[in-house]
C-alpha cells in the first residue's frame, strides 16, 4: 500500500495524519507499507499499539518505521493497470526492500518481484518486461522473436541497444520508446548463421543496454540455445599389429 500527498489539518497544534492516524482504542498491524509525501504526518499514532511486522517505509520517521527520509515518489500518473499510481526513482529506498510476501502482483498488475525483493508499496518498479527470456533457434533455421515492453511511463526517450553474441543475428539492434508509446510491444526477430563448422549445440545470449531511465544504465540478457545441423566427423587412427 502506498499512502502520499494526503492531507489532514493539525489541530490545536497535534497533527491527525494525513497518511495514517491510529487512536488509542485500536491496534495498528503494519507491513510493506509505503507513506511519504503527506501533510499533518506519515503515520501518527495516538497512545496505541503498533506491531511493526516488518519493512514499512515512513516518510517522517513516525509510527517505529524501518525506512524513512526522501521515498523519491513520482507525480500520480497513468503507469499502466486500472488506476494511476505513484512510480518511484530507480534509487528509492523503496526499491527492493519489500518483506517477503503472498501478494504476488502490484497495483497495475505487474509481477513481483522485479529485482532482488519486491518493493514497498502498492508499485513494483519493472521498467521493462522481456517475454521470453530464453529461446532456441537451429542454424540456418526459421528465426524466433521476443518481445520487449516497458512497464513505466519515462520521462524523456528510453533506448535499448541490442548485442548478440557470435553466431546470432537480431533485428533491429535498437528500440527506443518515448513518452507517448512505452507501453506499446516491441519485438525482436533472432536467428543463428548458418555454417558448415561442427559446434555442436551451445549456449549463449542477447545483451541490452538499457538508457534513459533517470540518467540510469541497466543491462539485461536473453538466454539462446543454438542447435547446431552441421554433421561432425571423426576420424581414429587404424592401429596394426605386427
């Protein structure tokens, strides 16, 4: 759950919690909670009980947080899914902090985790998705293709650079999605060079460089499974006997 840029009055000098306002006659259960960003407290609690079940974010420090300080939230936007949502910087402390959970999917419907841990909050930060991320091809055979989506709205241009390793062909070898069509699929057709050397079949990947997101360079990879239809021949010795 993510809570920001609510807002509730102080009165008489006490802040009620714009975020969250537990009184004195109930017990707050918190976990994976995100709340920053709001006005009259992220959390406020009122002489009640507050059972910290692990990982809660906290703007203001209230409420026994594990995290506080700057969540580095983006504006409420359309970031995909049924509703808007607040997207996070790539270097949020929200990031990858989340407790380990039976929620499997954020708000939009995207998949946790993304990274390491998922992230707290309502909003699991992907960037993009790649489906699938491994394919088999033979050599000289028809080409397969995977596709590449982002799955946050960018600010500014995102490009990815396609590198394959030796004995593939991709095409293109770049995408770049804008503001106005990231969430629009792209694909990539892969095929493997035919030749008439025994390799045998091998392993071996797509790299990508992702830029444009916040000044931040990630890298990602497809695995590739080459068949190899080249008939190897071996030649033994004869020994003779005298």
């Amino acid at each position: 759950m993510t809570l920001a840029e609510n807002k509730a009055d102080e009165i008489g000098g006490y802040q009620f919690g714009g975020g969250i306002h537990n009184t004195a006659s109930s017990i707050l259960n918190m976990r994976n909670i995100l709340s920053a960003d709001n006005s009259g407290g992220d959390c406020v609690s009122r002489g009640s009980q507050v059972i910290n079940n692990g990982n809660n974010f906290v703007g203001d420090e209230g409420c026994s947080a594990d995290f506080s300080g700057d969540a580095q939230l983006l504006p409420l936007a359309d970031n995909g899914g049924p509703t808007h949502t607040h997207a996070f910087s790539f270097s949020s402390p929200a990031r990858d902090n989340a407790f380990p959970a039976t929620l499997f999917i954020d708000q939009r419907g995207v998949a946790r985790p993304q990274g390491n841990a998922s992230d707290l909050g309502a909003y699991e930060w992907a960037g993009f998705t790649i489906m699938p991320n491994e394919l088999t091809v033979v050599e000289g055979g028809d080409a397969e293709t995977y596709s590449v989506a982002l799955t946050t709205r960018p600010s500014g241009n995102v490009t990815i650079a396609v590198s394959p390793d030796g004995g593939l062909e991709t095409t293109p070898n770049s995408l770049t999605f804008t503001p106005s069509n990231w969430n629009i699929v792209q694909e990539i057709t892969v095929s493997a060079e035919s030749n008439s050397n025994c390799e045998g079949n091998r392993q071996v990947q797509i790299s990508h460089i992702v830029t444009g997101y916040e000044s931040v360079t990630t890298e990602f990879s497809v695995g590739v499974s080459i068949q190899d239809t080249t008939p190897c021949t071996f030649y033994f010795p004869v020994l003779q006997s005298n």
